[in-house]
C-alpha cells in the first residue's frame, strides 16, 4: 500500500494536469501532513516497541506521551474516550498505552493544525507562494455549478472543521457500539494500536486543515471581488 500511495503521488506531482490531489501546487499544505503523519507514526512506533526494547529515544517519547496522556485526560475529552473504547478485560499497562499514544497523537495533530494556521496568517498562505489556481489545487470543485463560489467554499470549510473536531469523539463511540460484531483485544496488538490511533488523530486533523484552507481561499475571492468592484466604482466616478 506505500508503494501504491508513493507512486500515485509521484505520477500526480510530475503530471501537468491535475487528477484528485489537492493543493499541490501551493505549499507547505501537503507538506504539512505527510511531516505529521510521519511523525505520529514513527512515534507510536517507538512509543508500542519500548516496553520490549526501550531505548534512550523511545523513553523520551514515552515521557511526552505519558505527561500528554496524563493532561488530556479529563472528562469527555477525545483521549478519555480512546480509553474508554478498549473492552473491559484490557489490562492497566494496555490502557496506559493508549492512554499515552491518544495523547501524543492528539497534541501532534494539534500542533500540525497550529502551523498551518501560522502559515495562513504569518506566511500569507497561499498567495506568499504566487498565484493561486483554483482548477490545479482543488481538482474536484467545479466552480460554475453549485452557487456563489465563496458560499459554497465557507461551507465546506466550516462542514470540514467541524467534522475534524467531532470526529475524534465520534470514532471511539462507533468503535464501542461496534464490540457486538468484532473482537476489540484487536486493538491491543501494536500494527492494530498504531494505525488505529493515526486513522483517529490525523484524520480529523486533516480535515481541519482542508478547512481551514478552503476558507482563506473564499477569502481571497472575497477581497479580490471588493477590490475589483472598489476599481469598478472609481472608474465610473472618473
């Protein structure tokens, strides 16, 4: 499956023509995600792997964890319900590994959804990058159907950064409901552990930052319409 997702990206970046990736032509977006999704994945890698071969490295990220795990543990929080999903019959150093991997993976996320919101408002994404084209960076919006384009954009922002936001909550609770019809002692087993708790933190962080991202491009079509209309009216007054 790497194999298959590298050479897709790679045939989609060297083409000319867009085909369904987004953004790939306005960085550091797309950058931004694979940075966190190797990161979380290398982390709850060393994070599952040290109570067999602890080392100096997988013990710093198990004391991040654990202070994380710790501190976002709090009533309804996302991690409290990643504990909570795990069956009964979990044992305590089990529960403590989720409770430690949700918590670091949910403060990645975090951080990955801030940086991209520095680089919105510091960087003056995407525009510090040059002109911004619509048909090569969102390949799968059609802007001459569906309405005003900057509506239809702020809604899909906002649907995308409120399903990131609910998602994290919404995935343990389907995965509890779910113990009639499959073995939950499944998420215990490392691969299961680390790729289950990617899929959940850096999902909704995705999702967020496509959000956040479709809304700065409705506000630039926005500016840009005032000051083309601003440059209309001075023309007629002249």
């Amino acid at each position: 499956m790497a194999l298959l997702a590298g050479l897709l990206t790679f045939a989609e970046y060297f083409s000319s023509f867009p085909s369904f990736v987004e953004f790939r032509e306005a960085p550091p977006l797309n950058r931004m995600r694979f940075a966190a999704c190797f990161v979380m994945v290398g982390c709850l890698s060393l994070l599952v792997r040290h109570p067999v071969d602890p080392t100096s490295l997988s013990s710093l990220v198990l004391g991040f964890g654990q202070y994380l795990g710790a501190g976002l543990e709090f009533s309804y929080s996302p991690v409290q319900l990643a504990v909570l999903m795990m069956p009964d019959s979990t044992s305590v150093s089990d529960l403590h590994m989720v409770r430690n991997a949700a918590g670091l993976t949910y403060a990645l996320g975090a951080v990955a959804m801030l940086c991209f919101g520095l680089a919105i408002r510091i960087g003056h994404w995407p525009v510090g990058n040059g002109a911004f084209n619509v048909w090569i960076n969102l390949p799968l919006f059609d802007p001459t159907t569906g309405g005003d384009v900057v509506t239809r954009l702020q809604r899909d922002g906002r649907v995308n950064i409120i399903l990131g936001i609910l998602l994290p909550f919404a995935i343990p609770a389907v995965i509890k409901l779910s113990s009639g019809f499959m073995d939950l002692t499944l998420l215990t087993s490392p691969q299961v552990l680390i790729w289950g708790l990617l899929g959940w933190a850096f999902v909704p962080a995705s999702l967020v930052m496509r959000g956040m991202a479709m809304l700065r491009i409705a506000e630039l079509i926005a500016e840009k319409r005032k000051a083309a209309y601003a440059s209309a009216q001075a023309l007629q007054a002249a």
